[in-house]
C-alpha cells in the first residue's frame, strides 16, 4: 500500500517538461475555485436591484411600477427585488434565465426600447414572454416566497380562496394566469384572454 501511494506521489512531482504534475493538478484546482468564486460573484451582481435599473429603460419604465406595489412597500417590510421575480433560484435554472435574458440586451443595444413611446409599443410583448416563461415554470419565482401548503385561507377573500383553493390547488392555473399585473402595469390587453 505504502509502495503504491509513494509510486503515485513520484508522478505527481515528477516534472511535465517545466513543471511538476502535483503543481499543475493543485495549481488547476486553486485557478478553478478562483473562476467559479469570480464567475458566482459576477452572476449575484447580475441580480441586484442597482444592476437591474441601471439602464434607463428599467429604471424610468418599470421600477416606477414595481415602487407603487405591495412586493415593493408593505406592513411587514419584505421587498421584492427584481431578480426575485424574473431570476429563477435554483442555479442551472437560473444560468438558463441568464443566457435567455443576454438576448434582451439587444434591445438596449439597438434602442429598440429606448424611449417611453417605443418602450410601451413592445410592452405587450415583452409582457407575454414573462408570462409564458412564468406559466411553463409554473410561476416558479413566485412560488419561492409564496408557498400553497402555508397559504391561510381564513384570511383571503371568497374570491380568491375560491381560485387558490379549487383551480391552484389542482394545477388547472398558475398564479400569473390570475395575477398578471401584480408589480406592473398591464399593457393594452385588447385581444389577450
């Protein structure tokens, strides 16, 4: 056994040319912690709120909104951010958001969204792809915060513990199928069931 580690230990020490194996294989492993510690922390600077109004077209068309809900200012000071809502929590969930949300640059790039005017011409659109993305997921985001097994229905209204407890509880809908709306403005629903 000891033959055998110390035969081991000979070919991690025994130069490649210049350097020994056991420094590159060691070397790989500290430059590898370093990229995922650098990549992790550039992916979290991704979800903050100062990132996400950063560019006018959120700041001035959307974040306005979103101060005016519930999930902004309420009784018990819980704030939704706006990763909260549009940032999947699991991680390979989240990588796939990120990729997918890369391609929105584009509109910033290219000033496809860059004013008020055009910003609400597209706003439809750009409503419908989060709410297609949020019912496939099966309103995901909002079900990191809000859960069904912890809902209180004594404390809803008859209408909604009649959608939450029959058409939720079933999987018939999911939340943004009756909550559309909820931290934005609605676009001119004209023609959208």
């Amino acid at each position: 056994m000891f033959r055998l580690i110390r035969n081991y230990w000979n070919v991690l020490r025994r130069p490649s040319m210049h350097l020994s194996l056991g420094f590159l294989v060691i070397g790989s492993f500290v430059a590898g912690v370093m990229f995922w510690g650098g990549f992790n922390t550039a992916m979290e600077a991704t979800n903050t709120e100062k990132f996400c109004t950063g560019c006018h077209e959120m700041r001035d068309n959307v974040y306005p909104e979103l101060q005016r809900t519930i999930h902004f200012s309420n009784r018990t000071g819980v704030r939704a951010k706006c990763s909260d809502c549009h940032v999947p929590h699991e991680w390979t969930s989240k990588i796939a958001r990120k990729m997918q949300a890369s391609k929105e640059v584009w509109g910033k790039v290219f000033g496809t969204i860059d004013t008020r005017e055009k910003f609400e011409a597209h706003r439809i659109q750009l409503a419908g792809n989060e709410w297609r993305r949020m019912k496939a997921n099966n309103s995901l985001e909002c079900r990191n915060c809000h859960q069904f097994d912890s809902m209180d229905f004594t404390r809803q209204s008859k209408r909604a513990v009649d959608a939450h407890s029959t058409q939720l509880a079933s999987g018939e809908k999911t939340c943004i199928d009756c909550h559309k709306g909820i931290a934005h403005t609605l676009p001119d629903m004209s023609g959208v069931k």
